[in-house]
C-alpha cells in the first residue's frame, strides 16, 4: 500500500507480478521486492522474505495388510511430531503413532502428521478384511461298528487340518476315514486366504461282540440227543440261533429266540448265535457242533466209561473206562 501502482520481483512462484495483492507459494524461502510508483511518477520499494518450511515425512507401517474378521492390526505412522488418524471407525484411538485398528470391513485409514514447523503432510495405509471361513463336516454326529470306519468330509474352505490324529487315514485334505475304537470328536481347522474356521464331528464307536457258542455234553452225541446251547462273551443283543450242516448254509432254528436253549441233535449240526448292536450290521458267535453217531461207543470222558449208540435216540453205558 502507499502507492498507486505496484511490480514484483522476481516472478518466481508468483500469481501475478502486478497489483496490490499476489499470493506467492515459492518452493524455496525468496526474498520479494516490491516497488511502488505514485502519482507523481515517484518510486519506493520494499523486501518481503517468503520463508518456506519443508513438508514432514510422514509414513505408515503398514502400508497395506489383510487381516481376518474379528482380528485386529497395529498402524505405526513416522516423519512427524504429532498426528491425527481418520476416520475413526475401529481404531482405538485418533491421535499418536501408533494406533490399533480393527475394522469390520475394508477401511482405508489417513494419518495428517504435524512437523515442529508447524507443517502438515498425509499419508495412508489400507486394511482389507477377509471374511473367516463357514467350516462344516458331514458327517457332524456318525457312528462307527468295530472293525468299520466312517468317512468324514469338511466344506467351506480351501485347505484342512484335522485333529487329533488318532485312527485318521490322514490329517489334512478334503476328506479322511476315521476308524476309531472309541468315541472320539474330531476337529477340521478350514483355512482360506491366511484365515481360518473350525468344525467338529462326533464319532460314536459301537462295539459289537458274536460271543461264543457253548454245547452240552461235548461234541459227540448220539442221534436224536437232546443237548443245550448257551452263549457268552457277547456285546449287543442276542437275536436268534441258527444251525447248519455244512458250515455254510445257516437257517434259522424254530424256537431260537432265547439265549438259552435244548434242542434235538438227529445229524452232525453247527450252531451259532445271531447278535446285533445298534446300527452295527449284525454279526455270529463263534460256532458250537456237534458229531452224531449211531451203533458205536462214543468216548464220553467220564469214570462210567463210554456211551454205546445202540439205535436212533436210545444209548446205554458199557461201563467201560
């Protein structure tokens, strides 16, 4: 002010080099010189210096990470004395270097940090999120009969581990066989994108036992005998008795519905015990047979000596040792 026309020197980071008012944004601290002329031709000048602070360096760490859902990160900014983060969604706090962040989706965060100069600069950092994996198994609750497996396969994910790796097949992949003697849970850790879920299936273990069949009165009887069958050392449910000639062909025996039974031997029989346990398919006892004889002595290992089939169903003892 105080003349009536102005210039100013020199031009560099000018808005203009004429007029009472120019906005000057060097990039280096300049002196200006202005110079006046008035109405009377008369001229004045005048310096200005123009001092330029340089911009802080301001950085964050990270500049870009994934995380999982739920999960969380630390920013670290640098290059300044003070700063301030936004937005504020999922950060614990706004201002200071380090911030934690935990966002629910992809956020990009910006740090305006503060130089002792009073100069301000940005910087930014961004956090994609990755959804956590919906890991399932089928199936979730199978049951396993002794000597049988079960066949366990995970979905929702592009890689597993399983876990503990008692009686498993293998321990990761799509799809293991479980093959338990016990019931046991097994765990599926599905990953995708560094991120993982889990799942669990309950594998219940049947055990399922035939037991033994037992005879009255040895193997060797004499035709139309009448002889008892028990049987022991099953787990599960007795059904029925079977028999059978040949060892190959059982069916089943009239009556044979008890545990416990008698029954007429009139040829060389096997006999044998139907048991089942829950879903398990049902399984035989260990056979029980007999040999009949007719019109020859059958040793029958007692002190009043052997057993003479003298006809169909009809024996005496000889007395002999």
């Amino acid at each position: 002010s105080g003349a009536n026309t102005y210039a100013w020197a020199p031009s560099t980071g000018l808005s203009a080099t004429t007029g009472a008012s120019v906005i000057a944004n060097p990039t280096a601290t300049t002196n200006y010189t202005i110079t006046g002329t008035d109405a009377n031709g008369c001229v004045g000048t005048k310096t200005v210096s123009v001092t330029v602070n340089s911009l802080p360096s301001v950085a964050i760490s990270p500049t870009s990470i994934s995380i999982c859902s739920g999960t969380n990160t630390t920013l670290t900014a640098s290059g300044a004395a003070t700063y301030v983060w936004s937005p504020s969604t999922g950060l614990n706090t706004t201002t200071g270097a380090n911030v934690t962040a935990s966002p629910t989706t992809t956020t990009t965060y910006i740090v305006t940090g503060t130089g002792s100069n009073g100069c301000t600069k940005n910087a930014t950092a961004v956090i994609t999120i990755n959804a956590i994996p919906s890991v399932s198994v089928s199936p979730s609750n199978p049951s396993v009969c002794n000597g049988s497996s079960a066949t366990l396969t995970a979905s929702g994910a592009s890689t597993y581990t399983w876990s503990p790796s008692t009686a498993l097949n293998v321990t990761t992949g799509t799809t293991v066989v479980a093959s338990p003697t016990t019931n046991i849970t097994y765990t599926v850790t599905g990953t995708t994108s560094g991120c993982s879920g889990t799942a669990t299936s309950a594998v219940t273990f049947i055990n399922i036992n035939g037991g033994t069949a037992h005879a009255s009165g040895g193997s060797d009887v004499c035709s139309n005998s009448a002889v008892s069958l028990t049987l022991t050392g099953l787990t599960g449910t007795f059904v029925k008795w079977q028999s059978s000639t040949d060892n190959v062909t059982y069916t089943d025996m009239p009556g044979g519905t008890t545990q416990s039974i008698s029954t007429s031997v009139n040829t060389s029989t096997y006999f044998r015990a139907v048991v089942t346990n829950g879903s398990c398919p049902a399984v035989y006892s260990a056979y029980a047979f007999y040999i009949t004889n007719n019109n020859y002595y059958v040793n029958d290992n007692s002190s009043s000596g052997d057993i003479f089939c003298t006809s169909v169903g009809n024996n005496s003892n000889d007395g002999r040792s």
